[in-house]
C-alpha cells in the first residue's frame, strides 16, 4: 500500500513494518483538548527534541480545540515550525522520515503532517585541511548541504543565484543541489547536468566523487581531472561568478565545480589575496616544479643511458664514479627510489596524525641513506627523487598532482626505451592529448589553444584587477 489509511493506527503499523520496528524510530502518542489522538513519528539522533517538545508538543496541547480539527489546522494555526506540508503517500512519508522531519498523524486523515525539525550533529566551520592559505577566508566547508550553500550566498548576495535540487541513489537518496548565476552560466549546460543526473540509476552516493563519475562517463577517457574540487567556499564563489555551475553533494565538504580548465588546477585562492608581483611569481614557479615533477626523472635517466655527451666532462665524471657499482640501470634505479617514495606517502598519510608525518619524514632519510651506503641507488638519483617529490607537492590541487605522478612513470619509461627522443615523441602526444579534451564542451587547455588574446588576464599570470570590469573571465565558459 503507498496511499495512507484514514485508520492511524493501520498506518503506524504499516510504518513499523517498513522500518523493522527499528528501536531509534521514536513513537509518541498524544491526545488534544480537542479529543483528538495524534501519534508524533521521528528518528533519534535526527531530529531536535528540544525543538519537537517546545515548539511541537507544546503548541498541540495549549492551542484552542477548534484549531485542532485537522492536519491543515494544525499546520496553519497551531504548529510553529519553518518548514511543513502534506503528503498522502507512503512513499513521501518515509523520505521525510529518513531526512529528518517530524511526521504527524491523526486519526480519520488519510494524509499525514511533516514538520521541519531536523537537529543532528555536525561538524563545525574550520579552516581547509587541503588547500590552506597564509591570507585570505579560513573557513571550509563541512559535511552538511545547506551549511555550504550558505558559506558560498554570504559571499555571492545576488538575486539571480539559483539552486536546483535533486536526490540520487534510491537506496541513499542523497541531496544534491546545483548552485550557479543566472544569466552568466550556460543554461544548456545545467539542462544537461541536471538531465544526466536525474537519469541515472544507483543505489548510493556517499560522497562527490560518485557524482564526477557519472557526469564523466560519456567524457573522453583521461587520467586528467575535469570537474574541480576544492572544500573552499571563496573558490566556489569566484567560480560561479565566472558562469561555472556548483555542484554540492551532502555528506561531503568537497564541491565540485564545471566546466574546468587546465589552468585553474595550477591557481590558488591566495594569488588573489596577495599581491600581483608576488602571486605571479609563485605561478610561475608551480609551472616550474610542474615540469620538475613529471620529467625530472626520466630526463636523468635519458642523459646517463643514452645520451652521456651532453653532459658537461665534469660532471659526467661524477655521475660515473657514483653509479660505480650499483647493480641496476638507471631505470630499475629511478623506479625503485619512486616506487618507494609513493609507499612512504601513502603510508605517512594512512598512518594516525601524530605519528604519520614523523614516519614519512624519518623513513625517507632512513631508507634513502641505507640505499645509497648499500650501492643499491646512486646519490644523485637519491636527489632527483627528492626534488621530484618536493615539486608535487607545491601543485596547488591534489587530483592534479595525482595525474602528474602516474605520468611521471610513463616518461621514465618512455626515457628508458628511446632517450630523449621518447620524452620528445611522449610529451607532443601529451600535448595533443591536452588540447584534444573537453570539460562539458570548453576546450580543456582554453584560452591558450585555441588562443584567445582577450581572455588572458587570468590565465597563466594574472593582471591587474583594473584591467578588466569582469575579472576572472579567463577562467569563465568562453
């Protein structure tokens, strides 16, 4: 049965069957000056009992009897509460439920009450763990849906942001609300979001990354992200002030944000809080140690297999007398430092906080020395793998650095096999592969290929902000 009996107790029987008379399910049972017998349904844990017992119960018992008549009285005269409706069916009933509503039924209705009065326990505002700043806003998301809508509308007072809601996951019924400006985003392209979203068929989504893999399903494959994550709020907002559309999951701090660019996963909240002198410095020097972390390696391994003339005699000399003895090519070597590094930090952030970053530490320095004292690695390639690893991390986005890090063994492969020319023949094919993808139709290397002169003010360096009356457009959906 989906439609509600007018007999309550049939109903509430019903229910208890539905949810395996779990023992949170709390049933209380009330009778009104009215005569009439109400029964209150809600989940511990979910709900604010302080707020069901002053606002709630409360009410019900000291209003008039007349007011008391009906549900649409009670709702309209009696009950003090932001959010309430009607519903006959089961089916509603058991949503409101599981969100956290109070439900109210009443003898001879065949509808039901839900009254908002939702009180779990959630996590405070805090500073981002993932993408800190030394100047700029210290607050981050957290796990609970219309506490981040309301972090990112204090930033964005404008009348024309518009929030569409959608649950996914007919087991988990999540809440998923899309976030952006009208008239700057693409309205096609939130149809065609919301489109794909509402059409797919999954018993759960427990976090963001359920909802970027159904939207990059029909997406060119690539070990490159296209949908930005970031559990910044400042970010959000510069990103659907420049058209872009927010995509919020509950139970999550992190926010996805489309469509995306290859320079907006090298750009950091604070290039926009300090000032242009230094914050273009600091990009250049992420495209650097962009460079360092995916060819460093493999360039040191085409010079001392392939190509020893161009290097200097010197230090030519000095790479020979330390790679005396050491039983495996310059490859095995290479990989075996890396390998172990990409243990190392696994391990240091799996481990408990207070250990994990002194292990990390401490065991490179350990396991690098013994190598090197054992002549199983050379010292320099020791260095290489520092540098390397040290450069990842100055990449602002981690799903980014991630991408980097698995081409940084292809190339080392590719260095191994041919040399120089490899790398040459790997990194045109990177190159070709870059500007091939797309982020929901947006060129992913835009504006630099195809080139757009005009779009340039936020793009590898960023100008002035007098310089354009809509900054940030480099960044937006043309």
């Amino acid at each position: 049965m989906n439609h509600l009996s007018r007999d309550r107790q049939q109903t509430l029987d019903h229910i208890l069957s539905l949810m395996g008379r779990s023992p949170d399910l709390i049933v209380r049972e009330l009778k009104l000056p009215s005569k009439q017998s109400l029964t209150l349904l809600y989940l511990e844990g979910m709900v604010d009992k302080h707020a069901v017992q002053n606002s709630v119960i409360a009410s019900l018992l000291d209003r008039a009897p007349a007011e008391q008549a009906s549900l649409a009285g009670l709702q309209q005269y009696v009950i003090d509460a932001g959010e309430m409706g009607l519903t006959d069916t089961v089916d509603e009933l058991l949503d409101r439920l599981l969100s956290g509503f109070l439900i109210v039924l009443m003898d001879g209705a065949d509808r039901c009450l839900f009254v908002g009065m939702q009180g779990w326990e959630d996590r405070a505002v805090t500073e981002s763990k993932t993408q800190s700043v030394v100047r700029g806003p210290q607050d981050s998301f957290t796990e609970t849906l219309r506490t981040n809508t309301t972090l990112v509308r204090r930033r964005v007072k404008d009348s024309r942001v518009r929030i569409i809601n959608l649950k996914i996951g007919y087991r988990t019924k999540t809440d998923v609300d899309l976030m952006y400006i009208s008239g700057l985003a693409d309205e096609k392209l939130v149809e065609t979001i919301s489109e794909r979203l509402r059409s797919v068929r999954i018993d759960r989504v427990l976090e963001g990354e359920y909802v970027e893999e159904l939207l990059r399903s029909n997406q060119t494959k690539t070990i490159f992200p296209t949908m930005y994550n970031t559990d910044r709020p400042d970010v959000i907002s510069a990103g659907i002030l420049e058209g872009k559309i927010a995509i919020f999951v509950d139970n999550t701090p992190f926010v996805l944000l489309a469509p995306t660019l290859f320079v907006d996963y090298m750009q950091s909240a604070e290039d926009y809080y300090q000032s242009i002198l230094y914050s273009n410095a600091i990009r250049l020097l992420r495209y650097v140690s962009l460079f360092i972390c995916m060819l460093a390696p493999a360039i040191y391994i085409a010079l001392t297999t392939f190509h020893q003339d161009m290097l200097p005699t010197q230090l030519l000399l000095s790479l020979a007398a330390q790679r005396e003895g050491i039983p495996f090519p310059a490859f095995l070597e290479a990989l075996l430092m890396e390998v172990t590094f990409e243990i190392l930090r696994e391990a240091g952030i799996r481990m408990p906080r207070t250990i994990g970053q002194a292990v990390s530490i401490v065991g490179t320095i350990v396991i690098g020395q013994a190598a090197v004292e054992a002549s199983i690695v050379s010292p320099a390639m020791v260095i290489i793998v520092a540098i390397t690893a040290i450069a990842s991390f100055v990449i602002p986005s981690y799903s980014m650095s991630i991408s980097i890090r698995f081409l940084r063994f292809a190339f080392m492969g590719l260095a191994a096999v041919m040399g120089v020319y490899g790398l040459t023949i790997g990194f045109i094919v990177l190159t070709i592969h870059l500007c091939h993808l797309q982020s929901f139709g947006i060129p992913y290397m835009s504006p630099m290929a195809p080139f757009r002169k005009g779009m340039q003010q936020d793009a590898v360096f960023r100008f002035p902000y007098r310089s354009s009356n809509r900054f940030g457009s480099a960044r937006g959906k043309r």
